[in-house]
C-alpha cells in the first residue's frame, strides 16, 4: 500500500513537471514578438512601432555587400580545375586567365589538327587550279598548232590561186594575140586556138577549187575555236567541281567555331574586381555552381530587409526628403571604440526599395524571434567602406532615421 502510494505521487509529480516544461516551450514560441522595428507582429494590430515606440527610425537587418553585387564566374561542368592563377584577395582585371581547366590541352590539339587540315585541304585546292591551268595552257597550244596549220594551208591556196591567175593572164593575152594576127592574114591553126582557151578554162577551174578549199578552211577555224571554247569550260566546270569537293570552307567554319568554344572555354573574369571565395579546388570537377566570385569592393552597400509594414514610410521620407540617413551598427565586425562603431549611410532613390515582398533571407539571432517574415530589401549606400570590404555577407543592424532626426 505504502509503496504504491509513493509511486502515484512520484507519477503525479512528474506529471506536473513536463506540463511546466510545455506551457514554458509554448510560451517561448507562441507568445507574441515584437518586429525589428519595435512592435507587435508583422499583419497585426495597428503595425510595426519603431524604435522605442517612436517614429522617428525604421530598423532591420542587413548584410554587407558590394554595391556591384557577387559575380560567379562558371566554368564547363564535367571538367576539372588543374591549377588557380589568382588567389583570393588578389585583384584581378577583366579578361584575365583564372585557371587551367583540364579540357584545354585537348581543345588547343583540337585546334591544332584544324589547322593542319585546312592546310591540307588548301593543298588540294591549289594543286586542282594548278592542273585546270595546266589542261587549259594543253588547249590554247593545240589551238594555236590548228590555228598555225590552218594558216599555212591558207597561204598554199592563196599561192595556188595567184599562178592560175597568171596562167589565166598569160593565155588570154596569148589568145588575143592569135586573134589579132588571124585578123591581120596569118594563118593559126584552130587546135593552137583552143589550147589557150582550154588553159583559161583550167585556170578558172583551179581557182573555183581554191575558193572552195578556202571556204572549207574558214568552216575548220570556226568550228576549232567553238571546240575550244568548250574544251575550256569543260575543264573549268571540272576544275570548280573538283575544288568545291575539297572541304576547306567547312574546316574554316569549324575552325572558328572551335576557336570560339575554346575561348569561351576559358576561366577568365567577366568583369574587374577581386577574389572573394574559391568555391572549387584544385582537382575537384567543376558542376553547375560558380567557380569562383569576384566583386568590385571599392563601393560597398547593405541590403537591408525592412518590413513590409515599414516600407510605405521609407518611401514618404524619400518623397519628402528627397534622402533618408542610415546608421549602421558595426560594432560587431568593427570594433567598440566610438570612432568605428557606427557607419553612415543613405537612402536616395527610390529604385533603392524594392517592389517585391518576399521571405526574409536574414534571421535575427535569439529564441523569441520571428524566423519568417515578409520583407522588402533596401539598398543603402554608405559614405565610406571603413573597413566592411573584409566583412562580406556579415548581418549588421540598420537604423533609417525619419527626415530630421538627428
């Protein structure tokens, strides 16, 4: 009995304490949370307060980021890294080689190979045109020995022709002759009569042939040249065929596009900066994540993100004001001392606030408070770095101060 009394109160007890501990774990995570700024919870009641119930500032959370943003520089996915040319921290300017990737050897032999068969196809080309020039000049000189022979037939008809014209001229003459003398009394045989005329006849006969023979060598000349001519452009449409056939027009194509590929291939900065991280290291095989990212840390900024029930003033104080002034508390990255502790800033254009509302990406540290939040971001520029270049993506309290507060 004893003992099953001291087990029901040992129950009991127990019992009470895991219900403390729940009513305290429900307290911690349900009970209502002030926003950054101040206030109640983000949607309820009559909005966010600002800081200490006033409304003199806007707060929220911010990280650290060049004004230009972080750019990833990507490289082929599959290849590996064999070796950095820059380190972090280091500047680097636009253009410059970052890394030896592993499929360069193999894109330059590429290259290469390329370049020998556009050589070889050249070759080609060169040593057709060379033989179509060689048919051609075969050609001209069969034309000119058809033309040459041609010539001297003319020449012999021509001659030919000339000595029946003098036999012709001769035996008339010598006929008349006769006939005169027959006038005058002498006695002339008709046989010698007619000799002479058979003389003429035969003359006029060898001409007729000479002329025909002429004729027939005119027709050989034109018909020679309308065979050259297509001899020529058979070798030329043979020529021209034989020459499209070699690919080198192709292999310049693809040259280039090799070599396009090739420097694209190249891990080199998009724009001037410095190394902030090496996100793949030597030897590892490149995905589809940045490589590496640089950024221009000259001019740096903090994207703050603001409740989206505090926007609507932030942009009355731009409309107002024309700039809003923004304290920074770097003290957490900067040091204590009164000198650093705080960085100015200010918030001049309203392209500076965002118009999409979205999740909060920065969490506030702390048990009670809000993990998700619907927040704008704000891009504040500073007055000067002071130091926040080595402070990258580091989360910093910001303050937008209403127009006339000092």
């Amino acid at each position: 009995m004893q003992r099953s009394a001291r087990m029901n109160g040992a129950l009991l007890i127990s019992l009470v304490v895991n219900a403390l501990l729940a009513c305290a774990v429900g307290y911690l995570f349900f009970a209502p949370k002030p926003s950054p700024s101040g206030g109640g919870r983000v949607g309820g009641g009559t909005g966010p307060k600002t800081e200490k119930g006033s409304t003199n500032a806007v707060v929220g959370l911010g990280r650290i980021q060049p004004t230009g943003g972080l750019i990833g520089v990507y490289g082929i996915p599959g290849e590996q890294v064999i070796s950095y040319q820059v380190e972090v921290g280091k500047s680097v300017e636009k253009g410059k080689p970052l890394a030896i990737l592993s499929g360069e050897k193999e894109r330059q032999l590429n290259l290469e190979m390329l370049d020998a068969q556009i050589k070889e196809a050249q070759a080609i080309r060169d040593a057709i045109r060379e033989s179509g020039a060689a048919k051609m000049a075969d050609i001209d000189a069969e034309a000119q020995l058809a033309e040459a022979g041609l010539a001297e037939d003319k020449a012999t008809i021509a001659a030919k022709v000339r000595a029946a014209l003098a036999r012709k001229k001769n035996a008339i003459e010598e006929k008349s002759r006769l006939q005169k003398a027959r006038a005058d009394g002498v006695k002339v045989s008709e046989q010698e009569m007619n000799q002479f005329t058979l003389v003429v006849d035969l003359a006029d006969a060898e001409m007729d042939g000479a002329e025909a023979q002429k004729r027939k060598i005119d027709l050989q000349q034109t018909q020679s040249k309308e065979s050259i001519k297509a001899k020529k452009a058979a070798v030329n449409a043979e020529t021209n065929r034989a020459v499209i056939q070699v690919p080198l027009d192709s292999l310049i194509a693809t040259k280039n596009l090799a070599t396009r590929k090739t420097e694209d291939a190249k891990l080199v900065a998009t724009t001037g900066g410095t190394v902030l991280r090496i996100l793949t290291q030597v030897g590892e095989t490149i995905t589809n994540q940045p490589v590496l990212q640089i950024a221009d840390i000259s001019r740096i900024s903090v994207i703050t993100e603001v409740y989206e029930t505090d926007v609507t003033r932030l942009r009355e104080w731009l409309s107002k004001d024309k700039v809003v002034n923004v304290e920074i508390d770097a003290s957490s990255v900067l040091g204590t001392s009164t000198d650093n502790k705080q960085i100015k800033g200010k918030l001049r254009r309203l392209d500076q606030v965002s118009s999409v509302i979205a999740k909060n990406v920065l969490t506030p540290l702390g048990p009670r408070e809000e993990a998700d939040r619907r927040v704008v971001e704000v891009t504040v520029e500073l007055d000067s770095n002071q130091g926040l270049e080595n402070f990258i993506g580091v989360q910093l309290q910001t303050k937008f101060l209403a127009p006339g507060t000092k």
